[in-house]
C-alpha cells in the first residue's frame, strides 16, 4: 500500500501542476489538511465530471469518475458535490479548467 499524503499538500501540489499546465484551477471548499478526501471537479467543453479519490485493489491511490463515464450538467455535478459534502465534512473540492476533460495531475482511473 502507498503512503497517504496530507490533503493540504497534495491540494497545493494539484494547483501549481494546472497553473503550470496554465490552466485555471481553484479550491472551492477546503477539507481537513491532513486527513480530508478530495472532489475534483473537471470543467471541459462537453460539460463537467467530477473525479473522486479511490483506492484500487492493491491499495494504490486512484480516481473514480463519479458522476459516471459521460459528461454531466452544472447542475448534476453541484447536485453530487453537496450529497458528498454533507457525508463528509472534512472533504475538499478543487475545479479545474479541463477542455479536454482531463486531470492536470498524473490521475490512475479505476
């Protein structure tokens, strides 16, 4: 199993790659900093998809496309984002600028 990262780190680490990527990125809702889960949330042209942390069958860190494999509405997005905030208190939400609808950090999808 990989070692876990603090949110907050891993959050500082994803903004700096997309402003590298010059791509706008920002924190919507901030988690806990050590221990929170993390929502991204891609903007693209097709619509929008939300990427949830996730851990694969050998314990490596993952993403899940929670709002399923096609693009979805603004409002089914937000809808999604606030049943997981009000499960998880402590998770954070970051949205990127993804015209291509794909992370700005290395992302394993599960």
């Amino acid at each position: 199993m990989e070692p876990k990262v603090k949110a907050s780190i891993w959050v500082s680490m994803a903004i700096r790659l997309s402003d590298m990527a010059g791509r706008p990125a920002a924190v919507l809702r901030k988690g806990d900093p050590d221990s929170g889960g993390i929502l991204c949330v891609l903007r693209g042209r097709e619509g929008i998809v939300v990427l949830s942390q996730a851990r694969d069958a050998e314990g490596r860190a993952s993403w899940l496309r929670s709002t399923g494999a096609a693009a979805v509405e603004q409002d089914v997005a937000d809808a999604y984002v606030e049943r997981q905030v009000k499960r998880d208190p402590d998770l954070w939400v970051l949205e990127f600028e993804a015209p291509d609808l794909v992370p700005p950090f290395e992302a394993r999808m599960i």
